[in-house]
C-alpha cells in the first residue's frame, strides 16, 4: 500500500460539526463582517474566505451580486456563513444593516466596475447599495471598509487607479492584489483574513515599525558545513504575527534553518551570522520604533572559514574558534531611541539565578524574556518577563507573544512617551 493508495480505513472521528470550523484565534470573535461578493470569477473562492474569517471568530453575512452567483452557487456560501445570501433589498432594508450593524464591509473580489461605482456613489445592485450605507457608516467611524480588487491586467488603467485613489483618500482600506499571470488575483484567505483584522484593530502599535529576530544564524566552517543551534524561531515567529495582526508594521528577520511560519507577513531571511548582524543594524539605522532580539545568536565563530569543502576521512579535526560580536549591543548604538525587548536563555539553573542574569540586561532593554532549557518542551515554554517593576511568568508561546505586545502597547502610553509627544 503506497501513499497514495486508500486502505479503506475511517476517517478518525471528530467532535465537529459539518458547519463548525476550528478555531485559528479569537481575534475577529465578536465582530460582525459584510462579505460582499462581486461578479468575478474569484467568487468562486468566496467561501472557504467566509469560513476562514469564521476560523478566527468572527460572524459573517455574505451579499452577492446576480453576476456573482453565476461563478459561486448560493449554496455554498450560505453553508460557510451559516446563513442566507443577501441578493436583493427587501422591507428589512438589509444594505443598513441598523438592527445588527457591520464592523466591516469586506468587497472580495471587487470588479472593476464595483470600484468605478463605489467611488462615484452608484448603488444599483444589492451590493453596490450596501456600500453607499458601508461608506457613510465608515465616514462616521463606526465601520471599516475593505477591497480587494481583481481583474485582468488590461483593466488596470487610469480610470481604475483615479476610482482607487479616490476611495483611498475617503478611507477605504485597499488590500493589495496578488501579481501572478498578468493578473490582479484575490490573495490568499489568511491575508485577506489578517487585513480586516488590521482595519479594526484599536492597538496603539498601529503603524509603528518593529523588527522581530529569531531563528539560528549559522556561522560557516567551510563552504559546504556550517554551525548551527536547535532553535527554530517559533516563538518570535508568533509574536510577528501577533503585532501584524495588531496593526504595526512588523517584520520577521529569520535565521536560515528557522522554522517558516504559513502566515503572510514581511520576512527577511539572513543564511549566516554577518548577514543576520548587518540586516538587523541597516534595520535599525532606517530607524525603528522597536526591537525584539528573540534570534538563538552564534556566540562563536570559526576564526577563519575555510574556501571549498574541507577533505572528509580525516582522524581529527580542529576548529579554532572566536567570540562573535554582541548584534543586540550593535543595534542599540545604531539608535538610541529604539525601544528594546531582549532574550535570555540559559540550562540547568534555578529561577532565581535566571532572573538575576537576565536583569543584568535591563541597564539598556525595557524587558527581558528570560526562558530555561528545562522550561521548554516541543512547542511548549515558560518565560519570565523580567522589567525593572517586577518578574510575571506566563506560560504558553501564544500567550508569551501576546505578552510582549501588551507591554509594547503600554508603552506608547507610558509617561515618557506622553513627555516626548509633547
């Protein structure tokens, strides 16, 4: 029996029902989300979208077009949202949506006349109609609206651009396409998915750039072998994504041979330790708002690496090793006024003798995430958030990164912060 190959056997039997779907996050739990669906053939992905805004709590209503229900059946949608399709106004008024008002209007796909009509106030399709009222509630700040535009790459003229711009200036929250085939294609759901949530996040690390280090930086022994360390980059991988999600501009700077995260978000990848120390201090230099130095760093460096391949089948060999130079200390020269997070990691010690090699970093950083080895299980951990107030424990990677982005926020509330602004 190959693999693939059906033995005949079950499926292993599940909890869930035929409409639930598991839970990625409660980031969207509670938010009530307008699925307009134009007529595109992009409809036809409309509702695995619907069930990945689901995935993350939220609710979902989907509005479709005549046009649009000729590439996605009625069906399909009202089985991902749970409920029925809005494809005509009836008494109910249902583009107002006053008894059960939307957070946000997401327009997927959005055809280029969609954009044409949104932009000069047209409302003569069920959608087009939801969107007059979406843009007077996004006017008075009580909803977000969303597109995401696809079409052939011969539609993108000036006509397109002027409507985008024009909605742009208004408020409306343009999701960047997918280039692929001459094409304006609909991204993928977990964007789409992480685009609302930026829209409605409240977060003040909205817009701010943060850098977030992790994974190994291999450091060369020759041009074949190199040293590398068994962290993998997951916890500052998840902590990336909590701030995007959040609303900040955050990029993940991996170490080649870290785990790579699905989630769409910017990733530099660095192959060694002086790609990884020069990245993160042009970085720096470009000016960031903040740093987090989660990166297992080589300490130690071949003191001279060898060109080629050095001969295997040899009784013994030597590598002449040298300290590499401290990159976090490197970045914070750069700028002064980076807000710093760093990462102390250390095996076979007490907690107390942890927290005090970690506080030994705060002369510079705002915090320290102290972790042991014997703290650390596959995906589990345990993290001490050492700060000059006190020691907090939280257990969990997800819940360590939201840890860290909750004492990033409460600094940009913080009374120095307020002193600076003023």
């Amino acid at each position: 029996m190959s693999l693939y190959d059906w033995d005949f056997s079950a499926p292993t039997p599940s909890s869930m029902g035929d409409h639930d779907v598991p839970r990625a996050s409660d980031r969207l739990a509670g938010k009530r989300i307008a699925l307009l669906v134009t007529g595109g053939i992009a409809a036809m992905k409309t509702p695995e979208l619907a069930r990945g805004l689901r995935r993350h709590g939220a609710s979902v209503t989907a509005f479709a077009s005549e046009d649009a229900l000729n590439y996605v059946a009625r069906e399909a949608l009202e089985w991902a949202t749970l409920g029925p399709v809005v494809t005509g106004l009836t008494w109910r008024a249902e583009h107002l949506s006053d008894g059960q008002p939307f957070d946000a209007y997401l327009v997927a796909p959005a055809t280029h006349s969609t954009i044409a009509k949104m932009a000069h106030g047209i409302g003569d399709t069920v959608v087009t109609s939801t969107l007059i009222s979406a843009l007077g509630r996004m006017e008075q700040g009580r909803a977000k609206v969303l597109i995401a535009p696809t079409m052939h790459g011969t539609m993108h003229n000036a006509q397109l651009v002027d409507n985008a711009r024009r909605l742009a200036a208004q408020g409306v929250h343009l999701i960047a396409p997918r280039d692929a085939y001459g094409k304006h294609n609909l991204p993928e759901t977990e964007l789409l998915c992480i685009a609302v949530g930026r829209a409605l996040s409240e977060s003040p690390l909205q817009g701010r750039r943060i850098m977030v280090t992790a994974g190994p930086t291999p450091v060369p022994i020759d041009g074949v072998r190199r040293i590398v360390n068994r962290f993998r980059g997951r916890l500052g991988a998840q902590l990336a994504e909590e701030l995007v999600w959040r609303g900040a501009e955050a990029e993940l700077i991996l170490g080649d041979g870290a785990w790579r995260p699905k989630t769409p978000m910017p990733i530099t990848v660095t192959r060694t330790f002086d790609e990884y120390r020069d990245t993160v201090v042009s970085r720096v230099k470009s000016g960031l708002w903040a740093g987090v130095f989660s990166a297992g760093v080589a300490d130690y460096r071949p003191r001279q690496a060898v060109t080629g391949k050095i001969a295997s089948g040899q009784a013994s060999l030597t590598l002449d090793l040298e300290p590499t130079e401290k990159v976090i200390d490197l970045a914070m020269n750069a700028d002064t006024r980076m807000h710093t997070v760093a990462f102390k990691y250390l095996e076979g010690v007490s907690e107390e003798e942890l927290i005090r090699v970690a506080s030994k970093r705060l002369d510079r950083a705002g915090l320290v995430v102290a972790t042991r080895g014997e703290d650390t299980r596959g995906t589990d951990q345990r993290a001490l958030m050492v700060t000059s107030e006190g020691v907090t424990p939280v257990d969990d990677k997800r819940a360590i990164a939201r840890a860290i982005s909750d004492y990033l926020e409460g600094l940009v509330d913080s009374p120095a912060m307020l002193n600076a602004a003023e």
